[in-house]
C-alpha cells in the first residue's frame, strides 16, 4: 500500500536526498512481503507508545501518568517538539492516507512511561524490543541480533496494533501484543538499533556538541601584573639594577659640572628623573662631560634594546597564552587532558581485564545505568584507536533530582550547586564544578543542549555553561517498531511529506535549538589582552602619579620652593608693594598741582611782595624740596617696579630703566619734565 514514487519526492532534514533511506526501506520490502495488513497498514488502529523525558522533545509531568499511562494532562500547554509534532502533523498525515486508502481513518496513540529511568531513551528501546513494559534494562536478544517481539513462539511475541477504542491499559486482556506498539522521543537511529527495531525515516538530523564550564579565573595578582609577564622576575631586576648604576654614575660625573641639574639635595630625584626618562625614551637632559656622555650612550643603547626585545616578546607572550590548554572542542578530550561526564554505567578501570575503556572518574551512576549513545561513543572511539582514551564521569540523567526525586533545573530563584540532598545530573555536574577533580565538560545531542543552555541564561541572567568546538557525529531521530513489521512505512512516507512542507524548520525557530540560536558559545580570546590583564599597569602608573601629586602641591603650598622659583605669594606681595607707591605718587601730584598754583599766584603779587620770609624767594625754595622728595620718590618707584617685573617675568617696563627719575614721575603724571 506504499506509493514509493511518492517517497522519492521527499528531502532529508539539512539538504540530504532520500537515496540512503530509499535503500533501507526498499531492502526492507523483500522482508515484509509476507506480512498481514495488521503489522502495515495504521487505519483503525491505538498505538502504545512509549517514551521517556527529554526536553525539549518531549515535556511531560511523571507525577501526572498513572501505571506509567500518560494522559494528555501530563504533557501540560507544551509536550515538546516530538510530542506536537506526533498527535498533530503525523496524525493527521497517517489519517489523510487512510482516508486515500478507503481504509478507517480514526487512528489513536496512547503514551506510556517507563517504570525506572525515565529519562534514558535507551530504556524505552529495550521496552519495545523486550516486548513488556516491565524490564527496560538490557534488551533480551534471543537468535542473535533479534528480540523477544520479533520471535515467533515467545511469549512477548509482537502481534500488532490492538484496534481502537480497545487495550486501554497495561494488561488490558484486550490488547494484542504484551508491549508497546513503538519508541517515540529523542531516539537516535544507531547501528545497535537498527538491529534490534525497525525504524522510520528520521524526522530530524542531530548531531553531539561539547559543552565546558567557563575557564576558572586566573590568580588576580598574577592577571593584575600580566603586562610584566614577557620578562621573568629575574630581568626586570637587572633592567632595575642598572638604572641605579647609571643613576650613581651620573651623580658622580655630571651633578657638579652639569647646570641642566639641579643644585643640592634637589640633584638626587632631578638625576633619577635623567635616568628613568632615558628609558622610556625621552631624555630630559644632555650630558656636559666626555664621561657623561659615554655613559649616557651605554644607557641609551640599553634602552634601544630592551624596548625592542619587550615589543618582540609581548607577541610571543600572548601566542603562548592563547595556546595553553584550554577545552576547545571534542579534540581536546580525546587525549584525556581534560574530564568528561556521560550518562552510562560505573566500572572499576584498574582491574586487570576493565569492563570498559577509558579511566573512570566516578559520578552517580551505578554499574547497571543503561549506557547512553554518547557513551557507546566514547567505546567505540576508543576500540578503534589505542591513541584515544577519555577520562570520564559517569550519571544516571541529563538533568537535576531533588532529594524527593522531583526535576531540580536553574531558576532564578533555585541553584542546584547547594540544594541539600540534591543528585546531580550531567549539566549540574558541570555548571557547579569547583574542584579539579569534577567535570570539564560533557558531549549530548545540540539540540537538547542550546535549548537548555539558552532557558538557563533566560531563567538566571547568565551563561552558566557554553557550547565549544564544531557539531560531530550526525544521527538521525526516528521512530522505532518492533522488529520485523511493515508500520514504519506509512510513518516514514508521513515524516518526509512533513519534512517537504518545512514542518521541522518551523519547530526548530520555535524552540531555538538551532546552532545559530545559541546564546551561550565560548569563542577563544586569540592575540589579545583584556583590562583585567593589563590593570597593573594602571595602578602602577596611578600610585606614581598620586605620589609625584602629592610632592607638588607639598612643594607648592607648605613645605619649600626650589632656588629662584617664584611663588603667587611673592606675586600678590610684589604688586601689594606697586600700588601702595602708585598711591604716594598720587598724592605727590596732587601736591604739585596745588603748588603749581600757588606759584601762579605769587608770580601776579610779586611786584607788590617783598623778600620776605613769605616772599618769591621763599615759595621758590619749598618748591624746589617738592622737587627733590618727588626724584627720590622716583627712584623707590623704579625699584617697585624693577621687583615687580622680577616677580612678573614681564618685558614691559624695559623701557623705565632708560629714562631720569623725574622723567619716569613726569610721564607717569603725563607732564612734560622741562617744565
């Protein structure tokens, strides 16, 4: 009832043609020729479907499903991708081709819950290759590579889909097989599986990504001095040591010739300042000696050179630190440089003869945990090569428990690193690593893992974990029959014309677990260095400028002024002195304005006045004492004068120095002196 020409119109998710599912399912038609239209054709019929939690694909409540029966209650707003994507697009795809068939269109799933591990997709295989709900550990292979549904005679002998409306429970005596019809979830389609059940074509191509914790910070004090870290302690000394030699030498040779150096104690810090400016290149002073100078070039050339050889070696510095041993992809576990933690069983790796490869680290999970297909993996990377050995952790779940066994996951208000009681799943194991002994990293489907790396920071504000490295070792989810059936051909022809509509696209924007959606990749810093690494820097530099800030304004405003400074004060003092002549000098005008007068006076009386003491004569005498005082005054002005223009360090009054006394207190008078 297949319309293969149908089929070949379809699309693998990620651009992949049919051919290599064509293959499978055409091979696989030989088999089933023989078959009844029970085990191929879906119409009128309930399926038993059991799954297992794993988010985002399936979101279910175990707290809600009774005898492992989950009702749609238990799946809440959102059961997940695979959970929506099964009862609404494949459901009513399955239907529409019972409707094309002339078959009974009603078609019926019931979800089922294994009893223990609920969250192991590898359980929930072994349900339906063991054909009951009860033993979901290792599955009973019978004849090789087949299961007890796939054995005629057995009792757990797969005998089809039970009709609808029927086996509404767990030995329901209406029921036609003991155990579940199929494997629905985040089910990778393996080699061990394709062995033991019959799958689907894929609805969606996964691949496994790594994922670390963020690198521990370095010690503070050692990225404070990072800056330093191109020369060793041992030659940052030596550069030290020979700045003070050259220091003694110059005080030696050049304080008591060099006028470019300061006199007195002063010369001990102004040749420091020689000294230290040299080596950064810029000299604050020439030497005045032949000694001096051949000191001054030995000092320079060592500048030249150090100042070049730190360049060169900052960039070999910095290579060295973006290649030291960091987590950047699953490369770097191969080598067991650094620790991984997988959900699969516990072994003693040094017995003589170890059950598995690799070095086992401990973890939670006891020597019957169902071995994951990451940890199938990891085996079988290391049986193809003696090169390869992984250092691992082991746990029984992805996610947290509480001490009730509830889901425990990072909220904004809940951390699972301290709850008390809580057992740790893969990501906690991780994310709340603090020791050098817990695990660096751990490798799940991408998927699974941007969706919940991305609700992590949604729900904490932070990256707790990051993805690193490339995507690897593409799988395909599917859907899983017991062996030997015909149903996983109308489901495959429904999941790749869903695939052709861009069903899944849509699901995977809407649950962002695309590797574009990721919000939390660790990127390596490369050639750089960041604020943290270069603040010693900063703080070096800030002290010597507090210091050098303090000297000054000491030197400035309390305790002592260098030779010939001079300060505001003696400025303020220097112009206090100016004014108060400026005053006297008024006052002498004035004087001379009004004896000016008295003379014009005298000279209209002086033929009725006689040679009296109140005569010419007299009047002529006191004017010429007015005269003297005013030169005197004249030449205390010029003094003024000359400190205030010391004081000033102006030009201006060059011009006083030229003329007489009077002259000066005339032009200032505005008078002209011949009068």
């Amino acid at each position: 009832g297949v319309n293969v020409a149908s089929l070949s119109q379809g699309k693998m998710i990620g651009g992949r043609g049919l051919a290599r599912c064509l293959l499978v399912l055409l091979a696989s038609l030989g088999e089933v020729a023989t078959f009844t239209p029970a085990f191929s054709v879906p119409c009128g019929k309930r399926f038993r479907i059991m799954t297992h939690e794993a988010p985002p694909f399936i979101n279910v409540d175990p707290a809600l499903c009774v005898n492992q029966r989950c009702p749609a209650a238990a799946f809440g707003d959102d059961g997940g991708l695979t959970y929506n994507f099964v009862t609404k697009e494949l459901k009513v795809q399955l239907e529409a081709q019972c409707v094309d068939a002339g078959e009974d269109a009603i078609i019926e799933f019931e979800w089922y819950l294994p009893p223990s591990d609920r969250s192991s997709a590898a359980g929930a295989v072994n349900l339906v290759c063991n054909g009951d709900f009860a033993t979901n550990g290792v599955a009973k292979l019978l004849n090789g590579t087949t299961c007890p549904s796939a054995t005629p005679g057995h009792a757990n002998f797969y005998n089809g889909p039970s009709p609808k409306g029927t086996c509404s429970s767990i030995g329901d005596a209406a029921c036609l097989s003991t155990g579940p019809d199929m494997v629905i979830g985040a089910v990778h389609i393996v080699v061990d599986r394709v062995a033991i059940l019959q799958f689907s074509a894929p609805f969606m191509t996964v691949q496994q990504v790594t994922v670390k914790r963020e690198e521990p910070d370095p010690d503070l004090l050692e990225t404070m001095t990072g800056f330093l870290g191109p020369f060793n302690a041992n030659l940052w000394g030596a550069i030290g040591l020979e700045c003070v030699f050259m220091w003694i030498f110059f005080l030696i040779v050049e304080t008591t010739v060099n006028e470019d150096i300061a006199e007195g104690w002063h010369a001990y810090f102004d040749t420091w300042y020689w000294v230290v400016s040299t080596l950064a290149c810029g000299a604050d002073k020439a030497p005045a000696t032949m000694g001096g100078k051949i000191i001054f070039v030995a000092h320079a050339l060592f500048t030249l050179i150090i100042i070049a050889t730190y360049t060169g070696a900052v960039a070999a510095y910095l290579t060295v630190q973006a290649s030291a041993e960091v987590i950047v992809g699953f490369e770097s576990l191969k080598g067991g440089a650094f620790s991984t933690v997988v959900r699969g069983p516990s072994w003693n790796s040094e017995a003589a003869d170890p059950v598995y490869k690799g070095k086992y680290l401990g973890g939670n999970a006891g020597n019957g945990t169902i071995a994951s297909n990451q940890f199938k993996y990891f085996q079988a990377l290391q049986e193809s090569s003696s090169k390869i050995s992984f250092k691992m952790m082991t746990t029984q779940r992805m996610d947290s428990r509480d001490a009730s066994g509830a889901p425990l996951r990072f909220t904004s208000t809940v951390d699972p690193c301290v709850a008390a009681g809580a057992e740790l799943g893969a990501y906690d194991m991780v994310a709340c690593a603090t020791a050098e002994e817990d695990p660096r990293s751990l490798v799940f489907d991408a998927p699974s893992v941007y969706f919940e790396l991305n609700r992590i920071k949604k729900e904490t504000g932070m990256c707790k974990l990051f993805t690193v490295g490339p995507e690897f070792n593409p799988t395909g989810y599917g859907i899983g029959f017991p062996y030997k059936t015909a149903l996983h051909l109308p489901f495959s022809q429904a999941i790749l014309t869903q695939k052709e509509l861009g069903v899944f696209e849509t699901y995977a924007d809407q649950y962002n677990i695309g590797s574009s959606e990721s919000q939390c990749t660790w990127n390596p810093k490369g050639l750089e260095m960041t604020l943290t690494e270069m603040s010693g820097i900063f703080i070096l530099v800030g002290l010597v400028f507090f210091v050098g800030f303090t000297w000054g304004w000491l030197e400035r405003n309390w305790y002592f002024h260098p030779a010939g400074e001079t300060t505001d004060a003696d400025r303020e003092a220097a112009l206090e002195k100016e004014a108060e002549g400026d005053k006297e000098l008024v006052a002498v005008k004035e004087d001379i304005d009004f004896k000016d007068d008295e003379a014009v006076a005298v000279a209209g009386k002086v033929e009725d006045d006689a040679e009296g003491p109140d005569g010419v004569g007299s009047q002529l005498d006191e004017l010429q004492d007015q005269m003297d005082r005013i030169e005197d005054l004249g030449r205390q002005l010029l003094a003024l004068r000359g400190e205030a223009k010391g004081a000033r360090g102006s030009n201006g009054d060059a011009a006083v120095a030229e003329k007489t006394p009077l002259q000066h207190v005339m032009s200032v008078f505005g008078q002209d002196a011949s009068k």
